[in-house]
C-alpha cells in the first residue's frame, strides 16, 4: 500500500527544474507572440499602401515638382517654400473655412436624418422594415460616380426630373433652372448626394444598435408618463451616446475628404466656388501641374483634419468622464 502511495505521488509531484524551480513553459512565449504575428499583415499592408504614400507625399510637399521637373528627372528642393506660399494665400484659407462649414451643415443633416429613419426602422413591422431596409442596402452599395451620374440627370437644366416637377408643381421659372449655375446651388445638389449616400449607414447602425436597449426600460417610463421625446432623451440617446460618438466621427471624415462626388457635378466650380480642401489639392497638384504645391496642400488636409478629429475625441472623452 505503501509502494502504491509513493507511486501515484511521484506521478503527481509537479517536475521541478535546478534549485526546485518549475520548468519554463516552451509554449508559453509563442502564445505571448501570437497576436502580434497575427496584426503583422495587416501592419504591414497598413505600411505598403497607407504608410510609404504618405512619407512620398510628405517629401513631395517640400520640393519644386512641375511638369519640367518631372519630365527630366529632377529634384528642386524648396524646403518650406511650398508651404509657405499656401498659407500666404487667402484662396486657402476661404477653402479650409468652405470645407469645415460644408462637413458640419452635412454631418448635422446625416445624424439628424439618419437618426429618425433608424428609429422609424424600429417601429415597422417586419415586411415595411424588410423593404426599407433593402432600400437603404441598395442605395449605400451604389458606387459614388454611379450617383453622382444620377443625380446630374435629376438635376439637369433641361431634361432633369427636378425642374421638369417643379415646373408642373407651378413653379414655371423652374423649367430651365441651372443648378450648378451658381454657389448655393451647387452645394444643395452636392449636399442632397451626400446626406443620400450617407443615411443607410448611420440607419442600419442606428436600428442594429436599438435592438440592444431592454425594452423594460421603455415600459417603465411609458408607466411614468414619459412621451415619445421623453423616452428619447432619457432612455434611447443615453444608452446610445458612445453608438452616436463613433458615428458621427466616421461621418466627418467621410463628408471632409469627399471629392468624387464634389469632382465630378461641377469640378469645384463655378469659379471655384464649390471647392473644398481635397478638391483644391488636385486642382493645384494636378490640374495646375505643380504637384509639390499640391503635396503641400494635401498635407495640410491631413492636418486640419487630425485637428478636428482631436477637437472631437477631446470632447467624447470628457463626456466619458463627466459619465463615470
């Protein structure tokens, strides 16, 4: 009985190393590894095509580069002088206002609008939502330029369906109306694409993220005597603040950096007066053939951008704090 008890200890008895330490683990140093082994490709594509284009602008942005340049294979440095020159102009900063009031009127309008659509996706039955939401699937998945072509028709001065309701609606001095005519205009039809292209997002999100809130919740406070407003404010928009935080930050960077849409219905004009900061960058770089004053502006895009998105995540965790 004895010989069995030493037996069955000496099986169980933990192996210990010199000085009676346990072994190391072999396998415990790869699974520490592991997860950085697997962010490396995406690090690395990260690198390759976000990364390397970024420093190559960077460095563009510090020389003279113009179609002589290009052509003989040239490298004139002009340091600062590029940016400089962009800063200097009041072209630049009439477009960095242009751009900030533009991505606010459009995000206020996408979140507003997207909102209300998410909560009507709520209270449908099963068939409306279904329909709806394949609506909303269908116009989100059309490309930007495919749109954008859409919109040209609806809008054309002479066989667009806009002017053509309109005039029958008894606004006559409609019937030939240019659109793209002038700076209002243009920004109500680019405006009209964009809110369009953006609601499925923040609706389909919207809805998804309704479905989480208890309904509970919703029965204590109509036994309150809340209405629907009440019930919006005090149960919906707290419980979804940080759904409303993530997407309003996506939905900036997405109407700041618009350009196929902006491009193509007018190329920034009339007169350049639609133009917004990535539409001014290829306007100079490309358009103009001074692609070091267009690398310059780029950067500087960047820049008030990460400016903006600071000034916002500053803001969202303060909310977080004063919530804890």
């Amino acid at each position: 009985m004895a010989v069995q008890l030493d037996e069955a200890a000496g099986r169980t008895a933990p192996r210990t190393g010199k000085g009676g330490a346990p072994p190391a683990r072999s396998g415990a140093g790869g699974r520490r590894a592991a997860p950085y082994l697997l962010l490396l490709p995406a690090l690395l594509a990260t690198a390759v095509f976000l990364g390397w284009p970024l420093v190559r602008n960077l460095v563009l942005s510090f020389q003279n580069l113009n179609m002589k340049e290009l052509i003989q294979h040239l490298t004139d440095w002009r340091g600062l002088g590029n940016y400089q020159e962009v800063l200097g102009s009041e072209q630049f900063w009439r477009v960095t206002v242009r751009t900030v009031v533009f991505t606010a009127v459009n995000v206020v309008l996408i979140m507003a609008l997207g909102t209300l659509l998410g909560l009507l996706l709520a209270r449908l039955g099963k068939k409306m939502r279904l329909t709806l939401s394949v609506a909303l699937v269908l116009a989100w998945a059309m490309p930007s330029i495919a749109a954008t072509t859409v919109f040209q028709w609806l809008f054309d001065s002479r066989y667009g369906v806009v002017n053509w309701v309109l005039d029958h609606l008894g606004w006559h001095s409609m019937a030939r109306y240019d659109w793209v005519g002038t700076q209002l205009s243009t920004f109500f039809v680019i405006t009209v694409l964009i809110v369009w292209q953006s609601l499925p997002f923040v609706a389909l999100n919207l809805y998804a993220a309704t479905t989480t809130i208890p309904k509970e919740l919703y029965e204590a406070a109509r036994m309150d005597g809340a209405g629907t407003w009440k019930i919006f404010t005090s149960v919906t928009f707290p419980f979804l603040r940080p759904f409303f935080m993530a997407t309003t930050f996506l939905e900036v960077i997405w109407v700041f950096k618009a350009f196929p849409q902006i491009f193509a219905i007018n190329q920034g004009g009339p007169d350049r007066l639609t133009e917004t900061l990535p539409i001014y960058a290829f306007t100079e770089g490309v358009g103009n053939l001074h692609f070091g004053m267009g690398a310059a502006i780029s950067v500087l895009t960047i820049v008030v951008l990460l400016a903006l998105t600071a000034y916002y995540l500053r803001l969202t965790l303060k909310q977080e704090e004063d919530a804890l």
